[in-house]
C-alpha cells in the first residue's frame, strides 16, 4: 500500500480582472502547483503572484501548459502537427521557467492541461511528442501523467523523471482514462465522496472506476482542480481523510516507471 502521496491542484488560471478559484486557500492545502502558463488560462501577472505565493508556502512549482484556448478554457480539442505541438510545450515551460527563476525558484514539473491531457492519455505519439519536447528544456523535470494511460506508457518509453496522478473530482473509465465532462457524474462535487475515493484507491493502489473495475497503479499524486466550485472543500476533505488513514502528505520524488 501506498504510505505517502502528493497533493497538487491546477491553479493560476485567473486572467486579468476575471477570477478563477481561490488559489491561496488551495496553496494552504496542497504540496505541488499545476501553474498555468498564459495559453489556456492565466497571464503574466497571475503567474507571477501565483508562483511567489507557491514558494512562500514551501509548495513544488509545476508548469501547466494548454492549447492555445483562452476562451475556451483549453478544453476544447484541437489538431497540430507533432513538431509544433513540442514548440507550444516548450514556449509555455520557458516562461514558467523564467518567472520562477525570476522569483528565486525553479519548476519542478510539468503536467498538461485538459483537452491537450486527454488528447496525449489515449495517443502515445502525441503524449511522446509533449514530453520529449519538455525534456528537451529541462531533462530533470518530472513530468506528471495521468496514471494507467498512454502518457504513462510515453514516459516509460524516455526514461525520465516521473509522477503518476489520480483525480479526486473526477470519475473514470474503464480504460483509465476520464468520463468526459459533458457526461452526467463526470464531476465530482461532493467532497466526502471524493475523499473517500481517493482513501480507496490509495490504499487499493488502483484506479476505481465507474463500474467499480479496479485498474492497479502506481499512484503519486492526486488532482485537486482548482476550478470546481467545491475546490476547497474537497482538498480539505481529502487531505484529512488521508491523515486519518494513516498516509502521509509530501512533494513527489519522481522516480521512473
């Protein structure tokens, strides 16, 4: 059984004048930060202030690179070449990169954001071509996958710094991969419900699905997003519901599959 996880939670994703999520409760609860970088979400501002907030509460910086969807919330799917889709993971880890090292830090890791993630769990080659172009920045950085899919079988394939990740709010299916979300019981609102998944499947090491198949994996770190409506809630309810079990709480190593 897993004695340890990581709890991270996608944030930064306000824009201008326009908020999205209360980042400094989740900052309070979390152990990484899936920062967003200006495409999907977020803007220069926003990264910064995230980020300095982030260290300040001695949280791991991610960066969190999306399809270029401002008004569509990167959740839209859309089609590139391979060759630029490596350009637009490395444009977006580089400004990451800069506003942290700007601000006395460094990322850590990276995970992808919506369709851009859903799109590389079902496709090895794309998920192959997003992360060989971020190792081609940083071969250091620990690349997040969604645990028990084709991102997770690209990073075997490199060889690199890995974490594998579980959702709290977000129900399965029986290929691992999650339950869109224009499907009802997609989102999981309720926070008890979600903590008591997430106990489960920790301590199951599987990923628990909607018709309650059981997929074992190896499991990192769990996604608290920062943009449901129940956020907080959730991380809250999580987090102690794992101290009540008995696994600890701490930042990923990123070790290989």
């Amino acid at each position: 059984m897993t004695t340890s996880v990581d709890l991270n939670a996608d944030m930064g994703e306000s824009f201008g004048p326009w908020n999205m999520g209360d980042d400094m409760a989740l900052l309070e609860i979390v152990t990484s930060a899936n920062i967003a970088c200006g495409h999907h979400a977020g803007d220069w501002d926003v990264m910064a202030q995230t980020m300095r907030a982030a260290i300040e509460r001695g949280v791991g910086i991610g960066a969190h690179p999306g399809f270029t969807d401002l008004q569509g919330f990167g959740r839209r799917r859309m089609q590139l070449p391979l060759e630029s889709l490596g350009n637009l993971v490395r444009y977006q880890l580089g400004a990451a990169q800069a506003m942290a090292r700007a601000n006395g830090a460094r990322v850590r890791h990276l995970k992808l954001h919506g369709a851009l993630a859903n799109m590389a769990s079902e496709d090895e080659e794309m998920a192959h071509a997003c992360y060989a172009a971020a190792l081609s920045v940083d071969p250091e950085i620990i690349i997040m996958v969604l645990a028990g899919t084709a991102q997770q079988q690209a990073v075997a394939e490199l060889g690199c710094k890995a974490a594998c990740e579980i959702f709290a709010d977000r129900a399965y299916r029986d290929d691992a991969t999650l339950v869109d979300r224009s499907e009802d019981g997609a989102v999981i609102h309720d926070p008890e419900t979600a903590a008591r998944r997430m106990v489960d499947m920790v301590q199951a090491g599987a990923i628990v699905t909607e018709t309650g198949k059981h997929i074992p994996t190896r499991i990192d770190t769990i996604c608290l997003h920062g943009d449901t409506p129940t956020a907080v809630e959730i991380a809250r309810s999580v987090r102690r519901s794992l101290k009540d079990s008995g696994i600890e709480l701490k930042r990923f190593e990123g070790t290989p599959i």
